[in-house]
C-alpha cells in the first residue's frame, strides 16, 4: 500500500524551497546549492507518488525544456577537449566538472518544473502561491532597508561581507534586485485582483528595496517588461485596429527603451565623461565573447565553462576576473552555442504563447489578474537576464521556474470552476524505481557541499593535507586538487631537509588539477611551479608554455599588454618627432 501524501505537505515543500534559496545567500555556497537540489529532488519525488497529473499538455511536458540541456550537458561530457582544439564540430566540454555541477542545476530546475504544474492545481492554491511569492519579496526588501539604514559590513547582521554590494541575504544587490522585481510584478497582479490597503504597503517596500539596490539593469527590465506584458495583452481590445496599434505601442516602448539605454552609454563614452565601471566592464565582456563564440558556434564550449575559459579571451584592459558572463541569455550561448540559444528562445516563444492564450480566454477577473502578475515576472526575468547573470544564482533559478509552473498550471484554475484532477499513485515498482533515482541524485548534490565542510576545515599544515585529501575523496574538484597540492607542498617545505613524500603528493595532485581543467591558465602554472620546485625544469617548462598558450593564443591586435601599448605609443610619438627627450633614453 502506497503511502498518502497530504496535499498541503506538498504545497509546503515547494514554498519551503523557494524560500529557503532566496534566504540561505541566494544559494551560492556549497551546502545552500545542495539543500535546494535535495529539495527540488524530493518534491519531485513527493508529486510523483502523490499521482496527481497537470491539467494541461504544456504543463505535463514542458519541463522537457530544462531536462533537455541537462541532457546536453550529459552528452558534452562524453567529450572532452584539450588547448589544441578551438573548432570541434561536436558536443563538448572544455571543464568536465564544472559541465557535471551545471547538469545537476538544471535538473533539480526541471524537476521544480515538472512539479508546480502538478501542486498548484486549484485557484486557492494559485492565490496562495502568488501571495507566498510576494511575501518572500516584501522580505527580502525589509531585511535589506534594515541594512541599509543600520549600515555595517555584515550580512543578517553575523557574517562579515566586507566591499560586497550586498542586500539582504544577497551578496550582490543585483541578484536580490531580481527576486524583489518577480515579487513586485506577482503583488501587483495580487493587488488588482483583490486591492488592499496593505498590499499597497506591500508593493511600497518591494519597490523602496529596489530603488536600495541602485541596480540600473532592474529598472530597464521593469520597462522592457512593461512593453512585453502590453503586447501579449494587445488582444484585449475590442478592435483589430486597436490590438494592432497596442502591440505596434508596446513594440515602440521597448525599442525606445533599448536606444535610450544604448545612446546614454555611447553617449558619455564619446564625451569623455566617466561611464559605471560596472557598465563598461559589460561591454568589455561583451566585445570578447563574440571571438569567444566563433570559436565553438554550434555546441559551445560546455555548461558552467565561463569562468575557466573566459582568461583566454580576456582584453587585458579588463581588470579583474568574471565569473559569468553578466547576460544569461550571452552565457548560454556561450556554453551550448547556437543549438542552445536556439532551444532557450523557442521555448521562451512557447511559453509565452501558452501563458498568455490562458490569460486572455480567463473568464474569472480575479484569476486573469493573477495570470498578468506572473506574466510580468517572468518577462521581468528574461529582461533583466539580458544584462545581469541571475539565472545563475540557484535561488533565483528555482523562483523562476516556480512562476513559469505557475503560469503553465493556469488553465486549471483561471476560471475558477475546475476540480482537483484525479490522482492515480504509481505502482509499487514504480515508486522503488523514482525513489532509488532521487537518492542517487541527493547523494550526489549532498557530495559536493559535504566535501566544502571537510576541505574548510582548520588546523595545521598537515591537518590541512589530510582535509583536503578527504575533500577531494568525496568530490574530484580540480580546486580540491590544486587546495590539496599547496597544503602539502607548504606542509613539505616546513621540514628540513623538504619532505620528499609531501612533495610528490603535491606534484601528483598540481598535474590532476591541471588535466581536469585544461583551459585553466592558474592550474597549469601551478603545476609548472610544483615541477619547477621538484627542479624538473623541462617538464616545468612545458606546463608553462601551455599556460601561457591557453591565455594569450588568440589575442587580437588591440589585446596588448600595457609595456606595448606604451611602445607602441613612444614609436607613434617618435615618428611625429613628438617624443621627450627622456622618454628616448629610456
């Protein structure tokens, strides 16, 4: 006998899990990114023993979408490629763990996906959701005021996040800015489907916490958002002149958006006046990752490789290191090539299309006010996709993918007048088999978080050996690795004379390190030291060239560094007869 599951324990397991991400740091640490995995896997888990189907054929099936690039990801990972080879015509990755770690997001978002169709089945449900929704929001805006108004450096008031722009639990004021523009959009669908004076106050705060955040991308969303919430709703009005001239308005609005927004930054860069360092740092961004693309059109270069291949196409007017490529939509691109972007925009296209048939053919006002909510949620997501990376935040992924489940569910309770489906619980068969697969899935999202813990463990040299030698028996992180190879080659050299067993330890794990991340110019320069210690000179020699080869082989012309720039400058001046006599004897 199969066990029953409450339907609200279902319910709780989803809002839990939402709220759990955008409160544990946005879910950016090891151990908050694997409890929201082992969360998203048993709600799955929850939903499919409970037997209750999605009402509708696009909310059954279109968690295919993210399950889909987990898949890609899988079969990137069946190929991996050395320095050597810019131009393969395949699927493949150039970072194997970082391509593993990426297919475990996107699965865990495919299996929240797969579920709210399932869960948010009846127009309470929905409107507790969209208010759960917004409530995370209103919180997220009062924690971050409270900061702002108390100042300090310190997370909740606990943990130092010194030179962080950070808000709330959020390190980056960018990312909570996200989450409080879904929220602010699902109040207001709230609030005109049922107006209150205190949702009022609500909608006050979400949008005094964005104004906090100073995020300029949040509020070019809010307009592009706006202009494509007025198009799909162009079949409101009552004439085909007037849908025509709605769609044609709203189409204008988020063009003029677009220029105003471009024309600001051209703008001031051909006066000469300071531009954000934030915004120029995009552009920068932007300019190097077209030569990125070229090199991998097709299937990009893998999931989760930005920030290891990204140095290799790096302007070196660039200061500093990127992590993500601060546009989604450019990342995935990125990452999967052509065929990516291609699949992420048709099932953009297809959701938005399905959401918004609902939302027009809702005969319940209040349901259709709720439907708009979470329409302008999502298209504030995408928008601000555009310019920021949140979809690489996990909390930010999984609220996402909430709403679009949200939406997809609508067509069972837009009116009002549906009933709960039927439910039919799977076979006991069955049921051993889902939960034999969610197991292998937690244990692998626990892993990684669980080898963090052992790895930041403190103590002395070779306790830090022993640690890190732990970390990476539970998890072949090539950072673990290369953590491993320093702790020992410190513990080996605090011995007199070094201890040689320390040292081949640290060899043996700089070379793992630096084969599992073949693009990454720090570990292959750390293996070449770790040689070049163990005075093996020509082996050294080797791994140093390699590094310098990944960073630097595909420098264009103006990717100079700056000693030639300034020659070049010196022999500008000198043909000019302009150079300064000192500058000719240096």
């Amino acid at each position: 006998m199969m066990p029953r599951i409450p339907s609200r324990a279902v319910e709780g397991l989803l809002l839990a899990l939402v709220a759990f991400g955008v409160f544990a740091f946005g879910g950016v640490e090891p151990w908050s990114r694997a409890a929201i995995e082992v969360l998203a896997f048993l709600l799955a888990l929850a939903v499919f023993l409970k037997g209750r189907p999605a009402a509708t054929l696009a909310g059954s099936w279109f968690w295919l979408f993210p399950a889909a690039v987990a898949a890609f990801g899988c079969l990137q990972l069946m190929t991996a490629v050395a320095p050597g080879d810019p131009n393969p015509l395949r699927p493949f990755t150039a970072t194997p763990y970082e391509t593993r770690s990426a297919v475990m997001m996107w699965a865990a978002c495919a299996a929240v996906l797969w579920s709210v169709p399932r869960v948010v089945v009846t127009h309470d449900s929905a409107r507790r959701c969209a208010r759960f929704l917004f409530g995370v929001g209103c919180a997220l805006a009062v924690l971050g005021l409270l900061q702002t108004v108390t100042g300090g450096d310190k997370i909740y008031w606990l943990r130092y996040a010194p030179q962080l722009r950070f808000f709330g639990s959020y390190y980056n004021r960018d990312h909570a800015a996200n989450i409080m523009l879904m929220s602010l959009a699902v109040g207001i669908g709230l609030f005109v489907s049922r107006p209150h004076r205190l949702m009022a106050g609500g909608l006050l705060v979400v949008f005094l916490g964005l104004v906090a955040c100073e995020s300029q991308a949040s509020f070019i969303a809010v307009a592009l958002a706006g202009a494509a919430v007025a198009f799909l709703g162009a079949d409101f009005a009552p004439s085909a002149r007037g849908r025509r001239l709605r769609a044609g308005a709203a189409l204008a609005g988020a063009a003029t958006v677009i220029f105003f927004a471009y024309y600001h930054v051209v703008a001031s860069a051909d006066a000469g006046s300071l531009i954000d360092r934030s915004v120029m740092g995009r552009l920068s961004i932007y300019g190097d990752s077209l030569r990125w693309w070229r090199d991998a059109p097709l299937f990009g270069t893998g999931l989760g490789s930005f920030e290891t291949i990204y140095p290799s196409y790096q302007d070196l007017g660039l200061i500093g290191t990127a992590a993500h490529a601060h546009s989604d939509w450019l990342e995935l691109t990125l990452e999967t090539g052509l065929l990516g972007l291609i699949g992420a925009l048709i099932a953009a296209g297809l959701a938005a299309f399905f959401a918004a048939r609902t939302w027009r053919e809702a005969r319940s006002s209040e349901m259709r006010a709720l439907i708009g909510g979470g329409l302008a949620a999502a298209a504030a997501f995408a928008a601000h996709s555009l310019f920021d990376f949140s979809f690489q935040i996990p909390a930010n992924a999984i609220m996402f993918f909430s709403v679009l489940g949200f939406l997809l569910s609508a067509p069972s309770w837009a009116d009002k007048s549906g009933g709960r489906p039927a439910e039919k619980p799977p076979t006991r068969g069955a049921a051993l088999l889902a939960a034999a697969y969610c197991l292998v899935l937690m244990r692998a999202a626990i892993l990684p978080a669980a080898a963090a813990w052992k790895a930041d463990q403190p103590g002395e040299p070779v306790q830090r050996v022993v640690a890190a030698a732990e970390a990476v028996s539970l998890d072949a992180n090539p950072g673990f690795a290369a953590f491993l190879s320093v702790s020992a080659f410190k513990a080996a050299v605090q011995s007199a004379p070094p201890d040689y067993a320390l040292m081949r330890l640290s060899l043996r794990y700089a070379l793992a390190a630096a084969e599992s991340r073949p693009h990454s110019a720090d570990l292959l320069y750390l293996a070449g030291e770790t040689l070049r210690r163990l005075d093996r000179s020509d082996d050294a020699e080797d791994y140093f060239t390699r590094s310098r080869i990944v960073r630097f082989s595909r420098m264009e012309p103006r990717r100079t560094s700056s000693a030639e720039r300034r020659q070049n400058q010196l022999e500008t001046l000198r043909e000019l007869k302009l150079a300064p006599p000192s500058a000719e004897r240096r």
